[in-house]
C-alpha cells in the first residue's frame, strides 16, 4: 500500500489541532488532520462553558489560603473533587503546580500568556468569518455572581488589578442591576460582576467542526488513526490507520491535549502534564424563564451557560486518573443550588458528560519544537482555555514552524522549561 503523503500530520482534532491545521494550511502547509474518531471535536473541545475569555489574564493557579486549601481537602466541595485512589499520581502533581503558583510564579505566567489572550477573540472573529457561522458567536459577555460581600470585594480587588495589568473592564452590578439583566435569577446576593468583552460560544463541539469543515473545504485532509502509531521515518514522520495505510509528512504536530503523552512520553519527554477533569450536562428551562449571559456562581462553584441544546450546568475541577470511570458528584451537589438560582427544568442528557483538561503547572501550554526528534512539534496543554486560546496558539505555532516572526515571545511556552 502505497505511503499517502503531506507536509505536516496534526494529531489531534480539538479546538487547538484544528486551529494549528488552519493556520498551518493557510501558510501554504498541505496538512493532513489526524484524529482516532476521524472528525473534529469530539472531545474535551465539545464540553465547556463557551467563553472567549480575553478577560481572563490571570491563570487559575494553585490556592495560597490555607482554608482554602484544607476546605478542598475536606472533599466535599463543589469547587474541587478528588479520588483517594489517584492521590499517589495526583499528589505530586498538585505540589509541582502549588510551587509553581506563587505570586512571582503567578505573575510570571499571566505576563506570558497575555499576548495569547489579547489575541484570542480577534483570532477566532477571523476564523468564524472565513468558516460562515456567526451565529455561533455572541457577544454577551458573561456574569460572575456572588453570595457574599467577602467574595465580592476580593473579585473587584482582582477587577481592579486586571484593569491595571491589561485595560480589562469590568461593571460592579448590584442586586437591581443584576435583576435588569438577569430577570429570571432568584437569591440572595451581594452583587456581581458583568465582564462585557469576552465572546460566548453557544455550541462549542459545533465550532470545532465548523473550523474543520472550514480546513476540508480548503484542500485539508482527515485520517482516522490512532496517534500512537506514530513513528519517526526517514525525512520525516508516518501514521497510519486499522487498515495499514499510511500518512507520511516531514513535520508533525502533538496536540491531543490529555493523550499527548500517549506520543511525547514514549519518545522519552519528561513533561508534568496534570489533568482536571469536568462534567456537565444540560437541562431545559422551565416555563417562559430565560438566561441571557453565561452565570458563574462564584460562591458555589458552578457555571449556567444559555447552550443551543439547553442550559448547560459545568463543574469545577475532579483530581483523577484520566482514564478512570466517570464520577459526576459534583453535578449532584451543585444540580439543587442551581435549581434555586435559576428554574432548569428537565435534564436533556440522560447522563452527565465527562471531560479532561489538559494542564501543566505553571498553566501555560508546552508550543513549539521538540528538541531532541527532528520535525517534531508540540501544541498541548491550553488549561482552562482551550477554547480560548486554540486560534491564537495555532498562529504562534504555525509563525514558528513557516519561518515567521512570531507575534509573540514563545521562549515561555518552550518544553525546555521542564528541563
């Protein structure tokens, strides 16, 4: 069977391979996409809250209260959740990213990660228009709700410092104001804080596939396969699929988000991928009641996003093996509070769904060469913002890999930081 051939495989068909194969097409790449379920967003890219967070400059890390931290502890929160069996694999993990977290960490990494999020929603505006569907972005911006005047005044300290780090802004809305723009929602409040700038997503899964039909009809290819037959070959590097026909490309891309190290930990690199993973599922709204902004219930540790499909409640992080069986507690602990904020009717999935996000400590992504394979590139590792950022990293990416001046300092993202 005779080899098929391409400049660059892109192993993975998330928001962040997809986004690399288009920036890697439009500079003249022919790519071939490679995924094991043979379409796009299949994945960790289909489950999410739906924001464009260019607000967001600040990663999440680590907590540094001490309450905090033993409240997580505790294992009984909706914010956090975790599996005593995974603790031996967890534990290290947690305190790599706890160093890492200090606030000159902290600082370090929000300063890296800026030009990304600055670029973010200006990168996915170019690709939604080139894709034809704008419907799926709205600008709404979103609302961060509190419970109590502790919560509030320490995010409007965080507002604050946005403001001076990035020109982020931000309305300090009180209990009226949140009633003008959110009628439906009931409870006792001490106000919250309206971000109007980042875009919202009513279909994430669907934008992924918008952006891959968008690469198909552009000449890109997609091949089903599974990543882990990727092998180095001369001049290059070759995949292939349940049938033994081959792809054979110079360069190749690792992004696969959670499974990257199905790829970069046989070929020998030592690299501190965490995983957190999430659930959520949707429900209908009862009567005539409407959500007009995604709704993060600070106090809580939930989300409401108004989805195509319904309202989607999402979850905090779950600390467990990736692979492990789906354990969606945290749906049921928030599921009632969120009945109290906002009448969700009946679920519309019969079950909750499941995905992995794929972090490193310092909560900056891992972009660029892979410095002991030839032709090997890493694009992995978005945190908490792959949606986010998957446009604005594959245009790094691809300015790397084409020869460009990238439009921002990569030397953060580099995988030699892990030594």
């Amino acid at each position: 069977m005779v080899d098929l051939r391409a400049d660059v495989l892109v192993l993975g068909a998330g928001i962040v391979g997809v986004s690399a194969a288009l920036h890697l097409q439009q500079r003249g790449r022919d790519v071939v996409l490679v995924d094991k379920h043979g379409m796009a967003g299949e994945e960790t890219s289909y489950g999410n809250a739906g924001l464009i967070e260019c607000s967001s400059v600040f990663p999440y890390m680590f907590p540094r209260d001490l309450r905090q931290i033993l409240r997580y502890a505790s294992n009984c929160t909706a914010e956090a959740h975790y599996h005593v069996d995974a603790l031996s694999t967890v534990l290290p993990w947690l305190w790599h990213y706890f160093r890492a977290s200090s606030p000159e960490g902290a600082m370090r990494s929000a300063r890296a990660a800026l030009p990304l999020i600055a670029r973010s929603l200006v990168e996915h505006e170019a690709l939604i228009d080139a894709a034809g569907v704008p419907d799926l972005l709205r600008r709404t911006g979103w609302i961060k709700l509190f419970r109590s005047q502790a919560s509030l005044a320490k995010s409007v300290a965080d507002l604050e410092r946005a403001r001076e780090f990035a020109g982020v802004e931000g309305d300090v809305l009180d209990t009226a104001a949140i009633a003008i723009r959110e009628p439906h929602l009931s409870g006792p409040f001490a106000g919250a804080i309206y971000w109007p700038a980042p875009g919202f997503v009513p279909d994430p899964g669907r934008l992924t596939k918008a952006y891959a039909e968008l690469f198909v009809r552009n000449g890109g290819r997609l091949f089903a396969a599974d990543a882990r037959t990727l092998e180095q070959a001369p001049h290059g590097w070759r995949i292939k699929d349940a049938s033994g026909q081959a792809v054979k490309a110079r360069e190749s891309v690792v992004a696969l988000g959670p499974w990257s190290d199905l790829v970069f930990a046989p070929l020998g690199y030592n690299i501190p991928l965490g995983i957190k993973r999430g659930y959520h599922q949707h429900f209908a709204a009862r009567g005539n009641a409407v959500l007009n902004h995604p709704i993060l219930d600070a106090d809580r540790g939930y989300l409401l996003a108004p989805m195509n499909r319904g309202i989607r409640l999402t979850t905090g992080a779950e600390f467990a093996c990736r692979d492990a069986p789906p354990t969606p507690v945290q749906i049921a602990r928030t599921l009632p509070v969120a009945r109290s904020l906002f009448p969700l009717g009946d679920a519309v999935d019969a079950k909750p769904w499941m995905g992995a996000r794929p972090c490193l400590p310092d909560m900056l992504p891992v972009i660029g060469r892979a410095p002991r394979h030839p032709g090997l590139w890493f694009d992995f590792g978005h945190q908490h913002h792959g949606l986010t950022l998957g446009p604005a990293t594959g245009r790094l990416l691809a300015e790397m890999m084409t020869g460009e001046t990238p439009f921002a300092d990569p030397a953060p993202f580099a995988v030699e930081r892990f030594g």
